[in-house]
C-alpha cells in the first residue's frame, strides 16, 4: 500500500487532502497560501480521478504523522522528535518523516550566517576554532564556503579542511548550541557595528543626495540647535555657492561636464563673486553667450535653479571622487 502512495507527487497527496476536508475547510487553507500556490492546487483538484480508500487513507495518514512530527519537533527539538516517533512509528518510518519535516520546515544550521556578507563572515569566523569553522563551512552552501576557505589564513586553511574531510555525523545537540552561541555573537557585532553608524559624515553624505531646499532646512534647523556640529557639517560639506573655493583649473574643469542651459539656471540669483568665479575661467565669447541665456530666460522658479545647482555640484563631486579635481573643505592646503 506504501508503494501505490509515495508514487503519488506532493502536489496530488496536498489535492487529496483539500478534497478530502471538503469545500470549506480547504477554503479556509487556500486562504493561507500564494495566488501561484493556489492556482497550481485548483489544477491538480480538477486533475483529481476517483481516489481508491486505501490511497486516501495512506495520503490521510502520512498527512497526521508529518503533522505529528512538525508537532514534535517544535516542542523538544529533532532529536527528542526522533526518539518519540521511533517509539509511535518505528525507527525506519521515523527517519523517512524527519527528513520530510526538516526539509519541509527548512531547518538549516547556521541559515543566519547565509546572509551575511561573505568578507563580514570571514572575519567573523577565522578567530573561531578550527572545528567549529570546519562545522560551519560544511554546512554552507559550496560556492560561500570554498570562498571562505581560500581566504584563510595557510596553516588555518589547511586543519579545517582536514577536518571537514574528517568529520562524521554532528548530533543535532551540538549543532544547535555552536549555532546559538554564534548568532548571539554575531548579534553582538551587528550591535557595535551599527552603534558605530552616524556622526557628521554621515550627515554629509546623506545631506549630499537631497534637494536643495531640504538640505538648507536641515542645515538652518542644525544652525538654531547645535551650531558647533552645524559648523562641523558645513565644513565636510560642499555646496554650489561653494565654486568660489575652487582653484580655476578645478572650475575649467566642471564647466566642461556641466551643460550651458543648466549652468545658465544655476547662475539665477547667486552672489556676484559666484558668478565672476565661473565667467574667469570661460571665454569671452561664452560668457557672452552664457550671459545672454541668463537674460534671455527671465524669472526662474527657485525649485528649478536649486534643481540645477544640484546637477553641477553632483559633476564637482564626481570629480573629486574620480581625482580629477580638489575640493578644500576649510582647512590649509599642504605643499609637500
């Protein structure tokens, strides 16, 4: 009778279940799973030929002992799970449901760990013993721990692959207690890491990927509360008005990344001396034309000027951060 039942797919062993709980119970189900989940169930339903009792029964009762061992398994772990099935069902049908709700539940040892960035992982783990990488690496996927594993230390390297190769089967016990001890651990370093997050470069850099009328907001209210960390933040800070700190051959080279309509707007209602910054280092010619652009456009809404300054102090950034050009933040140039 086994036979004729575990040649059923899991997909018809779930339709016979629904059918048999009738319409609307298995409402009630379907009501928990996804639209693909749903869609593929309702197929496999309409699929449904006249089910023989005995199939019924088998898919009936498979459901119950799964059902029983999930039950299990939450309450005292696998092997306390193991030992009460073996005693219910036998030790050969307790293996064959184990395997079926750990695969089902997705225990996976150390599945915090997967998620962590691989160079973070390394770090983490190459203090730890021998043993306990070798345990960890043998659980990972083969891609993430063959990467790991080069990167250890030679002498390191080479006893944790001895001893993966050498390792036998783990009790789930001591699996789970290196488990938790690492993710206790590894909370604790996300906890550090994360209290180390913030400061003024952190303002500066999220300050750097606002709008204008939003960075000078925050930076006026930071002004009102704190004006000794507002002064630290505009320091780190570089903004359009601040063109007039660059040297000309850092200018020569933004005007050439910068479109000359979106320059023109920028220019709209800044200080004089931003605008001689920039007219110094064009051409004659250009300035005039540049010039008569501004002239020519009228009243600028101040969104769409603060929307254009934006886009040049964005191309004096990349700049900087190709090397391209310098940008003095307040302290002395050092002439070496």
């Amino acid at each position: 009778m086994r036979k004729v039942q575990s040649e059923l797919t899991s997909r018809r062993k779930a339709a016979i279940i629904l059918a048999v709980l009738g319409t609307d119970l298995a409402s009630e189900v379907l009501k928990h799973l996804t639209e693909d989940q749903v869609e593929t169930l309702t197929l496999e339903i309409a699929r449904l030929d006249k089910v023989s009792p005995d199939v019924r029964g088998q898919v009936v009762q498979e459901f119950h002992e799964i059902a029983q061992a999930q039950d299990f398994i939450a309450e005292g772990g696998v092997e306390n799970a193991k030992r009460a099935l073996e005693k219910a069902f036998g030790a050969e049908q307790a293996d064959v449901l184990i395997r079926k709700v750990v695969n089902a539940m997705q225990i996976v040892p150390f599945e915090f760990l997967k998620r962590t960035d691989p160079q973070q992982l390394l770090s983490f783990i190459q203090d730890e013993h021998p043993q306990t990488i070798a345990l960890i690496l043998a659980f990972m996927p083969l891609n993430q721990s063959a990467m790991i594993l080069t990167k250890l230390p030679p002498e390191l390297r080479a006893d944790v692959a001895e001893r993966i190769a050498v390792m036998e089967n783990t009790p789930p016990e001591v699996v789970r207690k290196v488990e938790q001890v690492l993710e206790k651990k590894m909370s604790s370093v996300i906890s550090q890491e994360m209290s180390k997050a913030g400061g003024p470069k952190a303002l500066v850099d999220l300050l750097n990927r606002v709008d204008r009328q939003t960075e000078r907001l925050i930076l006026d209210s930071l002004t009102e509360n704190n004006p000794e960390m507002a002064d630290n933040v505009k320091n780190m800070m570089f903004v359009f008005e601040d063109i007039v700190q660059l040297d000309d051959r850092a200018v020569q080279s933004v005007l050439k990344e910068v479109d000359a309509r979106e320059l023109a707007v920028a220019l709209k209602g800044v200080p004089a001396e931003v605008q001689e910054k920039v007219f110094k280092n064009m051409s004659e010619r250009a300035v005039n034309m540049l010039k008569e652009d501004m002239e020519f456009m009228g009243p600028v809404k101040l969104r769409a000027v603060e929307e254009a300054q934006q886009k040049v102090v964005a191309s004096i950034r990349r700049l900087e951060e190709t090397g391209e050009i310098s940008i003095g933040r307040g302290e002395e140039d050092v002439l070496v």
